[in-house]
C-alpha cells in the first residue's frame, strides 16, 4: 500500500500498469482502504490460479475499457483525459467513481481548486469516504484556506488517528504556518503508520534535524536510507544533513 501510494502521487506509474495486492489477511476496513487507493484488485492468500485470473482479467477490462483516458494520461494530455474521465462520471457509466476521482485529481493538477473541491463533495456524499473528505482538503489547500482545510483534516482524525494521509496533510499545513514543532509530531504518527513510505520517513527526519533533535534526525535518516537510497523518491537533502549530524558528533568517517 506504502508503495503504490508513493508511485501514484510521484506519477511513477504508468496508469495502463496493473497492480494487485496480494496479503495474508485483510479485514473489511483494509479492502474498503485498498480500493479506494485505486488497486486494480486485492488477494487474500491462499487464492487459487483461478482467482488470480479473475482479478488479471477483470483489472485488463478496466484498463481497456478505459484506455483512451489512460492514453490520454499518459501522453500527457490532461485536458483531454479530464474531459473524457468527466464524461464517463456524469453519464454514471461503468468505472463512475474512478472517473470521478480522477477527475478531481486533474482539476487539481490543472489549478483549478474550485471545481477540485466541488467534485471531491459530491464523491464524499455517499458514505463520506475519507479519500473524498481529504480530497477536499487538498482542494481547499491548494485555494490557499488552509484554515478550513484543517478543520476538514481534524474531523478526519478525530475518527481514526491512524489515517496517514491525514497526518500527512496537516504536517504540510503547519510547516506553512511555521508550526515546525506540530509538523513533526503528525510526520511522525504519518511514518510510524506506514513504516515502508520514503518521502514521510524523510520528512520527518528533516523536521527533527530543524528543530535540534540529533538523536531522532539521526535514526530517522538512516531509516530512510536504508529504505531506498537508490529510489526515484530519495531526496540527496537526507545524505547532507546525515553528513552535517556525524561531522558535528565527530565522526568524520561516516561524512565520507
């Protein structure tokens, strides 16, 4: 789940890619969660041959069914794929919902905040899904009231403090309002959730070296590190400040 996360919102997955999940247990909530992240489909071992080609297949007909948007994406066609997800949605074909989320993303991406948050609204409504409610968070955010987009935020966690993305979003908000101290303390719960996802694992252990914390910077860097210094996603920002914290305990072969 960390991964695909990570992939989606760094746009390092080809969107005609498929992409199962395959675990050993799942309750209701992590199936609801796993596709809601937009998986092409989840297994829960022991599966059979069978139930994988059944997932295989249904995932293909999705992407082909779907192709001239996810060409469109592809080819870096926004506007067109935006008005092609947007059609699929309102006529409330096959795959509606994820034409809907899709077309909310690339309003964002478009900068258009409003019609982001508009959309994000009416894809909430049903049952109040919390990648709705965040989305409209995110929307709100990027129309610069992140006062009420804390608030939507806050709700979100007062249900359920271990949503990551919400973490997430609230510790961008208060880096903004310089709130470093309160920013860290929700990248921290952000990463301690999802232990596997680099960019918050990195995030938070920038915010613990800017605010004095040797000790936690350190272990958290060394974390990241050895989760993927050869990802697309590792910043070099984590090498210099590991360098800065051994050169300044003395340990100058570590630096090299």
């Amino acid at each position: 789940q960390d991964l695909l996360d990570e992939l989606r919102r760094e746009h390092q997955l080809p969107h005609s890619t498929v992409f199962l999940m395959v675990t050993s247990q799942a309750s209701y909530a992590q199936v609801v969660e796993a596709a809601e992240a937009a998986l092409d489909g989840i297994l829960i071992r022991p599966y059979n041959a069978a139930a994988l080609s059944g997932r295989l297949t249904e995932a293909r007909n999705r992407k082909r069914e779907l192709a001239d948007i996810l060409k469109a994406l592809d080819a870096n066609q926004t506007e067109v794929a935006l008005s092609r997800a947007l059609k699929r949605y309102q006529g409330n074909l096959r795959y509606a919902t994820y034409c809907g989320r899709l077309s909310a993303e690339l309003f964002l991406r478009l900068n258009r905040p409003d019609d982001a948050r508009k959309l994000f609204e009416k894809l909430a409504e049903p049952d109040a899904a919390v990648w709705a409610r965040l989305g409209v968070a995110r929307a709100m955010m990027a129309a610069g009231d992140n006062a009420a987009a804390r608030k939507v935020i806050q709700a979100v966690l007062d249900q359920d403090r271990t949503c990551a993305d919400a973490h997430d979003l609230l510790g961008r908000i208060l880096v903004e309002q310089c709130d470093f101290a309160g920013a860290l303390e929700h990248y921290r719960e952000a990463s301690g959730i999802t232990p596997g996802c680099l960019l918050r694992t990195q995030h938070a252990g920038a915010l613990a070296f800017y605010q004095g914390l040797g000790d936690e910077a350190l272990k958290t860097l060394e974390r990241a590190i050895g989760l993927g210094v050869q990802s697309k996603l590792f910043d070099a920002l984590t090498l210099l400040l590991l360098g800065v914290i051994r050169l300044d305990r003395g340990a100058k072969a570590g630096v090299l």
